[in-house]
C-alpha cells in the first residue's frame, strides 16, 4: 500500500479534482460500472424466474446471426468495443501527463512477466473452477455456457481475440486507471483496493452469487498485484489465458462432459 500511495500525488486544485470525478463517473457509466447495473438486473431477474439458479444457463459469445459471415461481423464489433474500452483510459490519462508505462505497460524483463502470468492463472483458475461448481451444486449459481457460437471455422480465432479484449479492457480499465485516478482524488488506498474489487464483482453477477463472489476475489488479487509491482502486462495476459481456457474447453468440451 505504501509503494501505491507515494506513485501518484493526490490532485489538490478543486477545477481539477472535479473535472476526474466526472471523468470517471462519465466512463464507468458507459462501461463496466454500466455493465455491473445491467448484471445486476439480470440476478434480479434469475432470482424471479420460476427455475432455481443452477438450473439456468446464461451464455456467453453467442450468435447473432443465423449467416455465418453476418455473425463473424458482429462479433468483430464486439472484439473493437473492448478494444475501445481498453484504449480510452488510456487516452485520458496521456492527456494529464500519465503514460501507459506509468500504469506498467512495460516491455522489461518480459519471460518474467509470463512466468508470474502464468503463476496468476493458476492461483485464480483452479479454485474459481472449484468455486464454481460448487456455487451452481449448491444452487448459488447459474450454469455459464462459455461459447455459444456455432462450429464455423473463424470460431477459435473469435474466442481467443475476445478473451484477449476482456483481458487487456478489463485489466487497464478496472485495475491500472480507476486506481490511479482513486488514488488522485485522495481515496485511501484500502477504499481503493475495495472499490476495484467490488466493481469487478458487480459486472460478473449475471453469473450469479459465486460468479461475483469469486471474481471479487480476483479483484483483490489482482488489485493487490498491481499496487505491490506496479506491472499490468502479466495481469492483462493471465485474465486472456483464462478466459482463452474458459471460451475453448468449453467449446469443444461441452458436447463431451455433462458437468459443463
């Protein structure tokens, strides 16, 4: 917590202060603080539905088209919007003298960055399995279908450019800019620490209560992370490794293990 506190020096003219809070209030709102509103409602709505929790499927990466080529489309959109979303705080904090090496985007030491990349994986994806399975046995959550985009031949290339766009979106967003820009309004770092985290839950309630209790618990890793080493590389390439293992097992081990 020291190291993060002594990078980055509160922001003490009032114009300026407020001009942050806006601008963070402004792309929470059409991002992931509007995303965890949206997960939100839809708990509420599982919650409502005559089926218990485990016994419905919220799916991710679906279809959006029956035409092959209308569907690989939309899902380009799909991969630019998190692309967008991983480059915007990263414009706006150009623009008040933060460069991206200052959030660790750094090119040093980079068989180091892999290896603790590859080290975060496994810290984060063997117990979140274990969590959620026994979040949807137990009735806390929904069951996740990972991939339901067709057998087409893009499929693959698809699932991977998506995991790697929530990674780097949602690592830079959530972790590297929101903590710098707490941290430049005075917020204490623990508030900060929590505020990441909890954000991080919210957007993955559509899950259900394990979905948004494990990745709080991610949040708090990875938050942790970063104010410890201040590198974002090996948390953007842990979150797509993830998510890579997440999109392709499940797409070609679904129609083969029944507890997927």
């Amino acid at each position: 917590m020291a190291r993060y506190a002594s990078r980055f020096d509160p922001v003490t003219d009032p114009r300026v202060r407020r001009l942050l809070v806006a601008e963070l209030v402004v792309v929470l709102a059409v991002t992931f603080g509007l995303s965890g509103a949206y997960a939100v409602l839809d708990l509420v709505s599982a919650l409502l539905a005559p089926a218990d929790l485990a016994d419905q499927t919220t799916a991710l990466n679906v279809s959006r088209s029956e035409h092959p080529w209308l569907d690989l489309a939309y899902q380009a959109l799909g991969v630019l919007r998190l692309l967008a979303w991983a480059l915007l705080p990263l414009v706006l904090l150009a623009h008040s003298g933060i460069r991206a090496r200052a959030l660790g985007l750094v090119r040093e030491r980079p068989g180091r960055q892999v290896a603790w990349a590859l080290a975060l994986t496994a810290v984060i994806g063997v117990p979140g399995l274990a969590l959620y399975l026994g979040a949807v046995a137990a009735g806390f959550n929904l069951q996740v279908a990972a991939s339901g985009l067709g057998e087409t031949w893009w499929r693959p290339v698809v699932l991977v450019l998506s995991a790697a766009g929530n990674g780097a979106a949602e690592e830079i967003l959530v972790v590297g800019y929101l903590l710098v820009r707490l941290r430049q309004l005075g917020v204490p770092p623990w508030l900060a620490l929590a505020a990441s985290a909890l954000l991080r839950g919210s957007y993955h309630l559509y899950q259900g209560f394990g979905g948004g209790l494990g990745n709080l618990a991610m949040g708090v890793v990875f938050a942790l992370w970063w104010m410890r080493t201040r590198r974002l590389w090996p948390l953007v390439l842990a979150h797509t490794l993830l998510d890579v293992i997440a999109f392709l097992g499940y797409a070609l081990l679904a129609p083969h293990v029944s507890w997927l």
